[in-house]
C-alpha cells in the first residue's frame, strides 16, 4: 500500500499527456517488487472500501508507516550533513 500512495502521490502533478505511460510504469514495477497481481490488489482494496472504517483505518495506518519513514529518513540524512559528525 505504501508503494501505491507513493505512486499516486509522484502522478499528482505529472502532465496529463504523460500520466497513462507513468501508471503503466508503475503498476509493472509495484509488480514485480512484490510480486503481486496489481490488478487482484486493486480488487482487495475495492472490497475493503465497502467497509469505510476498515478501509479509513487502514489508509490511516500506511500514512502513518509514511510518516515514520519520512522522519527516519529524514533524520539519517540530516546526519549525514551535519559538519560536526
């Protein structure tokens, strides 16, 4: 899930001449990462949008997974330019 809000989150701004081929990209890649049929993982998330509060917290739970590895990543590499280290 986390790679999927990556994704949709790297198309936000992306030129609409340019947005099919970039989904196709990656959809392939989402694939073959985790070797999973994006289209049956489409499917489960269809399936659990049915029950919003299952689905909201879900979404909650990745974003929150995001959150941590921003701050993780953010930190590391803070470290890594910080001149008294």
């Amino acid at each position: 899930m986390i790679d999927l809000y990556t994704a949709e989150a790297a198309m936000k701004d992306v030129n609409d001449i340019y947005l099919d081929s970039l989904k196709v990209v990656y959809r392939t890649q989402i694939e073959e990462i985790h070797d999973v049929d994006i289209n049956k993982v489409e499917a489960d998330i269809a399936f659990l949008q049915k029950d919003l509060k299952l689905f909201n917290d879900l979404n909650r739970t990745v974003k929150d997974s995001i959150s941590m590895m921003q701050k993780k990543y953010t930190a590391k590499n803070r470290k890594k330019l910080d001149p008294r280290k």
